[in-house]
C-alpha cells in the first residue's frame, strides 16, 4: 500500500472528514460561547476559570459524538455521490 503525498488540502479534507475534528470544534464552540456565562461574577481565580472552560470543552466534546458522526457520515455519502 502507497503513503499518500502528505498536502494542505490532503490535511484538510481528512479533518473534514474525521469525527474527533466536529468533536473538537463543537467543543470550543461550546467553551467559547457558554465560558464567559458561567464564570463572569463569580470570584474564580485563573485556574478556576481555566479549569471551568477545560470542563465545558470535554462536555461539548463528549456530547457531540452523535451529531459528528451524522456529518461526516452525510459529507461521505456526497462525495461518493459526486464521484459515480
């Protein structure tokens, strides 16, 4: 079996079409957005924070497995659509 030539858009599409990519994004998505809510106002120190934003990433992680499963089952299915 041949290594595939290691390219930006080869780096791309296989991120695009990996799970733990969607996992990953919609985790930050739900740190960025949900982070600033549930640590203004309450006195945390740096670490607190940090380790309040770390927790709403792993669960915005965990809880995106169906969804990204679903997405890049879709996204394979067109492209081998597109293909035929």
């Amino acid at each position: 079996m041949r290594k595939p030539n290691i390219t930006v858009s080869y780096i791309f599409f296989y991120l695009l079409f990996s799970d733990d990519a969607w996992r990953i994004v919609a985790g930050l998505v739900c740190a960025l957005f949900l982070g600033p809510l549930l640590t203004q106002g309450r006195n945390l120190s740096q670490g607190g924070e940090v380790m309040v934003w770390l927790m709403i990433l792993a669960i915005g992680w965990s809880v995106t497995a169906w969804p990204a499963k679903k997405i890049t089952g879709a996204l394979q299915r067109a492209v081998k659509r597109a293909a035929k």
